[in-house]
C-alpha cells in the first residue's frame, strides 16, 4: 500500500513501506515534516519532476562509528595530504558540489533545487550540519547530513570528492567527531559497495527504529 500525504503533519508508521523502501508520496519540504521524517526513520528521495518521495527501506544501511575501517592508504592520506577540514562553514557549497557530482549509477541528481533550500533552512536551523575539505583554499570535499543530537544518530545524506580520498578524509573526521559525543550510530540508508568498504552494514528496519529513541 502507499500512502498519499496532505498539509497534516504526520507519517504512516515505517512498517507500512513497500517492499522496495517507499512508504509516501506527497507533502512537502518543511523543516517540520523534514525533522518528522528523520526522527521517524523516514528520508525524502526523488528525482527532478517528480512528486515527493519518502522511504524507510528494510534493511537499513548503517555504520556504527567505532567500525569505521580506515584503510592503510586512507590514513596515510590524512598524514601526507595536508587536507585541512572545517565544520559549517561552506554548507551551500557543499550540498551544491553534491548536487553536481557525476554519480555513475545514476542519472542526473535527487539534490534538487527544492532540496537544497529545505536542506540550507535546516542548516539555518541548526540540525543540518556540513563537513568540508579543503586543499589550500580549494574546496575539494566534504559531506553533509541531519544531526540528531536527542538520539545521538547522524544520518548521513551525501558527499563529493574532486581529489583522491577527500570525501573520505572528511568522513573520517566526522566519525572522530561522533565518538567523541558518544554517538551511536550514523544512517547511511541504503546500501552501496562504498559504504560497505568504510564499515556500514546493513541491519533490520525495526533495529533500526531501536536508535531513534531519546537517550
């Protein structure tokens, strides 16, 4: 079954998405339904020229912060590269070089224009929060996400890369971050062979659901 949203500020319950993740279809990108969704295990994700999409796929891509696997040339990189990274600083940019990335596996982006002026309130807001890289005073990397600080969860929405390793650095810094704030887990989503490198496994929707209880 999939449900249609209206002006009302609600979700039909994650258990009720289709077999592929899609639960809804409609309502719209407010910071308040956006905070709903992901405090409920729900994430937008549509293509331009389509309605609104929202999933809660089964199983859940997820990474525990102390299973991050850093890779020998990862770690030489964060040593050799001189990368400097900062927090907040560029979010715009960032979610924009996202936006842009060539993404093999897929046509065109789902950070659409309305995506990225939901997401820059969210910013505003201060549950949306970025991770950039930088080689001199060139931005070459970074990624953002939503913090959940009440769940100790970040969920993770996308990166970029424009030199070898970059995203990876700053994903890095991210997770060193996290646990130094006890964060329990970060939502990758859904799976992809890049993420399962760095340490993200999949785990059941309603495990999932387990996280995003006050802590």
């Amino acid at each position: 079954m999939l449900y249609f949203l209206d002006d009302t500020l609600s979700f039909p319950q994650p258990d009720q998405a289709r077999s592929d993740g899609l639960l809804a279809v409609g309502g719209d990108l407010t910071a308040e339904r956006l905070l709903l969704a992901y405090r409920s295990g729900i994430f937008p994700w549509f293509s331009d020229g389509d309605p609104i999409l929202w999933w809660s796929p089964d199983p859940r891509m997820v990474m525990v912060p102390w299973e991050f696997k850093r890779s020998k040339s990862l770690r030489k990189s964060i040593r050799t590269k001189g990368f400097k990274i900062t927090q907040n600083t560029q979010f715009e940019k960032v979610i924009r070089a996202c936006a842009s990335a060539p993404r093999p596996d897929q046509l065109g982006t789902w950070i659409t224009e309305e995506m990225v002026q939901a997401y820059l309130q969210l910013n505003q807001l201060g549950h949306a929060q970025s991770v950039e890289v930088w080689s001199e005073d060139e931005l070459v990397g970074g990624l953002y996400g939503i913090d959940l600080p009440e769940f100790k969860v970040f969920c993770g929405e996308s990166m970029f890369s424009r030199v070898s390793d970059a995203s990876k650095v700053g994903f890095s810094f991210l997770v060193d971050q996290l646990i130094a704030k006890n964060y329990k887990l970060i939502d990758c989503q859904m799976y992809t062979d890049h993420l399962a490198s760095l340490g993200a496994r999949e785990i059941a929707r309603n495990a999932f659901l387990e996280f995003l209880k006050p802590v």
